[in-house]
C-alpha cells in the first residue's frame, strides 16, 4: 500500500510539473525578437548551459547550431536576409522540452510568425532497479509510438511495441528483465520526432 501511495506522489508530482511547464510554454517573455534591415536580434530567456539554439529549413537541414554557454538570458544576432526564399525554425532544444520560432524569408525581408511557434514536450524516462516509468505531455493529443530493444548476445529484438492515441498526460510503466544480459533502447516516436534512451 506504501508503494502505491508513493508512486501516486510521484505521479502528481509528475502532473504539476508538466502544469508548470505549460504556462511557462504559453508565456511570451520566454524569447524576444528585434528585427532591422539587416539583423535579427534573438534574446532567449531562462535558458540554461548546454540547451541547443539551431536554425533550420523546413526539410530539417540544420544551417546553424551553438550550444548556449551559460545560464540565464542568451542574445545573439542574424543576418537572416541573406537566407534564400523560404520558410525556416529557430530551434530551442533544452531539458524536458524544444521550443520553435518560425519565420519566412521573402525578398531578403524577414516575417515572424509567433502564433504558429509550439513547444514539443519531450517523453521523461525515469529508472528505478528494473522499473522503467516513461511520462510525456501531448496538448494535441498527438500519436505516441513506443518501442522497446533488448540487445544481448544475439543481437538487438524488438520487444515491445504500443502506440498510445488521444491522451494528454501519458503514464507508462515497463518491467524490464534481463538487464544483467544486456542492455535496452527505448525508441519514441511523436510530433515528427525521435526520441532514444538507453538503459544498461
């Protein structure tokens, strides 16, 4: 019953953590954007030493990445317009989720499109002897496709395989065995992502 209690803490530690993330996400100040003639200045705020600002186009070529060195408020400038026509996404990858910025170059001029940025939240994997707890917030109820490798001598089998549909607050415990056999990889899947852990 203890274990039951314990694990129902956790759980709704889980839930008011994702809560907090969510009105963090929704939060405007996160970032700031000052846009001239020839130079975007972004300013990114509460960031933290090693979270990856990129730039990408919209067939996920990275054209620029830099891990942010210190913590606290982040500035850097642009030149944007020297991007040929297209559609493109500043990046935020940190801990437990990635932030996007989109804009469009047109003309060498630059258009913001806050409105259409989104926070992508990334599955949380937590360890405890043999149990594997996997927790993940999906707002729009995006498909989550789980899949689990053991990898021993034989070489790497799939295990197990779920799709989880039309849920927000995702909450899964695996049993794995084995583990002094081998090793396991947890591949997710969601919103146009991989996501892989490995477990020795």
């Amino acid at each position: 019953m203890k274990n039951v209690i314990k694990h129902s803490k956790k759980g709704i530690l889980m839930v008011t953590m994702f809560a907090t993330l969510l009105s963090f996400a929704n939060d405007a100040s996160l970032f700031k954007i000052k846009n001239d003639a020839e130079r975007t200045s972004l300013t990114l705020y509460n960031v933290k030493q090693g979270n990856l600002l990129s730039i990408k186009d919209t067939n996920g070529v990275i054209l620029f990445k830099n891990y942010i060195q210190g913590s606290g408020t982040y500035t850097k400038s642009f030149d944007l317009t020297a991007l040929p026509n297209g559609t493109y996404v500043f990046e935020i990858d940190k801990d437990l989720e990635i932030n996007t910025i989109p804009f469009t170059v047109k003309s060498n001029n630059v258009l913001f499109d806050k409105e259409k940025g989104e926070t992508i939240f990334k599955p949380m994997v937590r360890i405890n002897d043999d149990m594997v707890y996997v927790s993940k917030l999906s707002l729009n109820e995006d498909p989550f496709e789980i899949e689990i490798y053991f990898k021993g001598l034989n070489g790497s089998e799939l295990m197990f395989a779920e799709t989880i549909e039309s849920t927000k607050t995702i909450e899964r415990i695996y049993k794995l065995g084995g583990l002094d056999f081998g090793s396991y990889k947890l591949v997710f899947h969601t919103e146009g992502r991989e996501f892989i852990k490995y477990i020795n």
